[in-house]
C-alpha cells in the first residue's frame, strides 16, 4: 500500500472529514475509494464520457464572445442546465 500527500483548502478539508464521518469513514477512505472508483469505470466508458462532456464545454467555451448579449429568457434556461 502506497501513501500519498494532498494539499486541499481547510474548507475543503472540513467538509470532506463531515462527509466522511456521515458515512462511516475516513478522509483517506473516501479518496482510496474515489481513485478506485476511477479505474473501475474507466473500463466501462466513465472516461470516455468524461472526455466528450469536457469537450463539448470547450466547444461551448470557444464560441462564447463577450460582446453577445443574451435575452432574459436564454439567461434563465442556461442557469437550469
């Protein structure tokens, strides 16, 4: 078994030894599990999923332009994605 060092936020901290405690866990667990997690779907396509929805939020990054002004309406059906 490996150790690792992570620095995160105190707030980030914080929040992750309640969730744990919630959970009946520990800090250490939830990222043991976590990474787990990771290659476990990795081999059934979470990846690739990952992949084209950080690929479709680049696209929709690229063809923002911050001289377009939107409509009210479009503002409020953005904020509900």
């Amino acid at each position: 078994m490996k150790n690792i060092t992570l620095s995160v936020s105190d707030d980030i901290y914080r929040a992750a030894r309640v969730y744990a405690a919630e959970h009946d866990t520990s800090v250490s667990g939830l990222v043991a599990q976590f990474l787990g997690s990771l290659s476990a779907k990795g081999s059934n396509g979470e990846f690739e999923r990952l992949e084209a929805q950080q690929r479709r939020i680049q696209g929709e990054i690229e063809q923002f332009s911050a001289c377009a002004r939107l409509g009210r309406d479009e503002v409020h059906a953005r904020a509900l994605r």
